[in-house]
C-alpha cells in the first residue's frame, strides 16, 4: 500500500478565509474541473484529487493530483526526480496537474493547499513531497519551504520545468519563516535527518542545485521581488531607494554581469530566472526576490561569478551604492546593511549544512 492509501481523506485545513480537502464527491470533482480540463481524466489507482475552496464566495480556487511516485508509470532513470535514491522512493508523494485562479495567485491559497498535502503526508509515514514546478512560479515554491532536485528541464511541449522537493527540514524551515513550519508541532524530525543529510550532500555534489536566500512574507500581496532588501524602510526610503534603480530587462542566455567585474552594484531579480555562473558552471539558480552581488558589493572586491539570463523574459533590478548613500535616513541605511547581512548569514548556515 502507497503513502497515498494511507491517507485519511477525512482531513480538511481552514486558514482564515480558505480551505484545503480531499475531493470524494463528484460535485466538488466538477467544481475543480473548471480549474483545468485535464482533471477530466479517468482516475488512476494511487492517484488523489485535492482542492482549495474559498470559504466566504464558495468557489474552488486551486487543485491538484497527488499520487505515490513508487506507482509513476514515469521510467525513474528518466523522470525529473531521478536523484531521489530508491530507499525514498516508496515514500515519497509527487503533485501535478497544480491549477488555480489567476486571481487567487498571490493570496494564501497555495500556500494552505499545498501545507495541507505536506503535512498529510507526513502524517501518513511519508518523508517528501515532490512536484514540477514551472519556473513563473519557481519563487512562491521556494518560499514556502520547496528546493530544487534537480536541473532546469525542458519538457516535451517545449516548457520548462524545475524539479522540486518538500523536506521536513527543521533548521531550512525555520531560517526562511516558513508557514509550514507551524503546522508540524509534534513532528519527530530526527526521523527526517537521514534524507535531510541526503539533500545536503547532494546540493554540495550539484551546485546548480543552491538557491539564493529565501524568506517568506507576512503578507504575499505586499512582495513585489524587492521584499528581502526593503524590508523595514520608511516608505520615504522605500521610494529613493527604488527610484534610484536600474532595470534590465533580457531574453534567455544573455550576460547580466560579467566575472571580474567590480562589486560596485548588487541587485535582485524582478521577473524570470538567473544562472550564476563560475568557470562555465551554474552553481546557484535564482528566481523572483532574490539578491545577488551582494558579496562582491560588501567587500569592495570584483566578482567571481557571472550572471546569466536563464528565461525568456527576465528582469533584475541593480543598485549602486549612491542608492544607499543617498537615503536621507541614517535608520533606512542601517535597515538596508541589516538585509544584506541577513542574507548572508542564511547562505553560511546553508553552507555550514553541506559541508557538516
């Protein structure tokens, strides 16, 4: 039996206005097949329908398929979680068919769909959850606690997708404050260290696996891509700063900054996905809010790593030091250094973890 079958599908999760469930009636399998045509399809053994209703309007909202990897009809030397090792692989989950309202995107809709599926899991005997993610999307992921498992892929309808995993990992959920975290009160997580320790020695062995720093906000209509670096400024020092910015906006595959260039300016990506990049090497893939150039910015060195447009339609916002120096506030200057630290300091302990 799967982890799957395990699962009551009595279960609901109500945050707030909205409500995560299990699909067992054919009038709420309708309501979800507006969502998408594809939920249309003749069910599959180990497969399960899950749904978000918002409460206060009654309409389905978001939904997906959750089935036991074990039971993919997907060749496993082939498929996009190929770096699960077997022992995992009988307890492991994997979402599809993710479909949701345009509307609903940047509210706490996703979040309690897929935190409902997560815990569920676990409560179940599973260790992960796993899904495809399309790289639009990449940054709401990642922030609630998901990471790569493997490379940008590209599919056979010619899109991309990034492999991705949800692991009862303790100190990760913590760093970046991410909602799931409450949600396993009672968790035994010294169970989970073994496959842990797995993804650690695997980012450390892949480095284009490592992400940049994540941080989940408090409210998910306020972030707009700049929420790590201007977090605690005034709304005076909020508009200088980004008045002062640069925006560069480039297809796939073109140079953003170049190795060896000076540290005079970090930046942060506003839309699509980068590569940085070490002697021909991706070793880090950042998406939506993330920082880079901020080490070459801090030390006043040039930088070692170049970074590369990795969608079709990326953007990332630069700024220069003037941008800070020209803050009237001596607070909003020390708020901005405080980011940048923050930042910092979540990629030591991520490296700590794989070097441990």
């Amino acid at each position: 039996m799967g982890i799957v079958e395990q699962i009551s599908l009595q279960w609901d999760l109500w945050i707030g206005q909205y409500r995560a469930f299990f699909v067992t009636t054919e009038e709420d399998r309708l309501a979800c097949q507006s969502l998408s045509d594809n939920l249309s399809a003749p069910s599959v053994p180990g497969r399960q329908l899950v749904a978000c209703q918002d409460t206060r309007s009654g309409e389905m909202v978001a939904c997906l398929f959750m089935e036991n990897l074990a039971l993919s009809s997907e060749d496993p030397a082939q498929e996009p979680f190929a770096y699960l090792p077997a022992p995992y692989r009988k307890q492991a989950v994997k979402l599809s068919q993710l479909s949701f309202r345009n509307t609903h995107l940047n509210t706490p809709a996703l979040p309690v769909l897929l935190s409902h599926c997560f815990v569920e899991v676990l409560k179940a005997g599973g260790l992960c959850m796993l899904m495809s993610c399309d790289p639009g999307h990449y940054s709401i992921y990642k922030r609630l606690g998901m990471r790569p498992v493997g490379g940008l892929q590209k599919g056979g309808d010619g899109g991309f997708a990034i492999p991705m995993i949800a692991l009862p990992d303790l100190d990760y959920l913590s760093i970046i404050h991410s909602p799931l975290l409450p949600m396993l009160r009672g968790v035994d997580f010294e169970r989970y260290r073994p496959i842990c320790e797995w993804y650690y020695h695997l980012v450390r062995d892949h480095k284009e696996l490592q992400i940049g720093a994540s941080y989940y906000p408090e409210d998910q209509n306020d972030f707009h891509g700049h929420h790590l670096i201007t977090e605690g400024l005034s709304e005076e020092g909020r508009k200088a700063l980004l008045g002062e910015a640069l925006v560069i906006s480039c297809g796939e595959g073109e140079e953003l900054i170049k190795a060896n260039d000076g540290g005079k300016s970090f930046g942060y990506v506003r839309k699509g996905l980068v590569r940085v990049v070490i002697n021909g090497q991706t070793v880090v893939l950042l998406g939506e809010g993330d920082i880079f150039g901020e080490i070459a910015f801090i030390l006043h060195t040039k930088r070692t790593a170049q970074v590369v447009s990795a969608s079709a339609e990326t953007e990332v916002v630069l700024f220069k030091a003037s941008a800070i120096d020209h803050l009237k506030l001596e607070t909003d200057r020390t708020v901005i250094w405080r980011n940048l630290a923050q930042v910092l300091a979540q990629r030591v302990v991520m490296t700590n973890k794989m070097l441990d």
